[in-house]
C-alpha cells in the first residue's frame, strides 16, 4: 500500500478501491468538494472512521474520507499530521522526526 503524507492537503484520504479491499466501514457525510493537485475538484460524501493503520512499527487510529485519487492508496494530511504534535522534516535526507505516544 502506497502512503503519502502531504502537509499541504488538509484531512485524510483513502481511495474507493483500497476502502472496498479492506472492506472499510463507512459513515455518510455532509458533501465535502475537494480541490486536487491538478485543480480539479471531487466530491466527497463517505468517510471510515477510526481506521487503525500500522506504519513502521506504530498504529494510528485515523478518519479516512474516500475520494476517487489517482495518486497514493492513502494521503495522510494535516489532520494526521497534527496528532503527532511537533514534526522534524529533513528534505535532504527525506526523513520526518516525531514522538508519538512517548
């Protein structure tokens, strides 16, 4: 499964797919447009909530909105991001430093 964490992309993302292969359970939600990369904007009207995802040794318990990407099974955005607390990005080395739970 390909992740990808974004800093510029506000929730968390699962495409249709990957949700029915893991068979996700989902909620409806009150539409949410979302503007992608390339401009376009896709709707959004699903979510799973309180996905565990286990990356690295460590598991996290996200909300995953479904939207049809064209990218990364998962996009890990900001709502992720600020669970963490404070994060160390290193661009040369590609590397991100965090302390979760302890």
């Amino acid at each position: 499964m390909t992740i990808l964490v974004d800093d510029g992309s506000t929730h968390n993302f699962v495409q249709p797919c990957v949700a029915n292969f893991l068979n996700l359970s989902t909620s409806s939600i009150d539409l949410l447009q979302v503007m992608v990369g390339n401009g376009r904007v896709l709707d959004c009207s699903r979510i799973c909530l309180q996905v565990p995802l286990y990356v690295q040794g460590n598991t996290f318990q996200v909300d995953l909105f479904i939207l049809g990407l064209n990218s990364a099974d998962i996009v890990l955005g900001i709502q992720w991001l600020q669970d963490l607390g404070p994060v160390l990005i290193d661009y040369t080395t590609r590397t991100m430093v965090f302390s979760y739970l302890g």
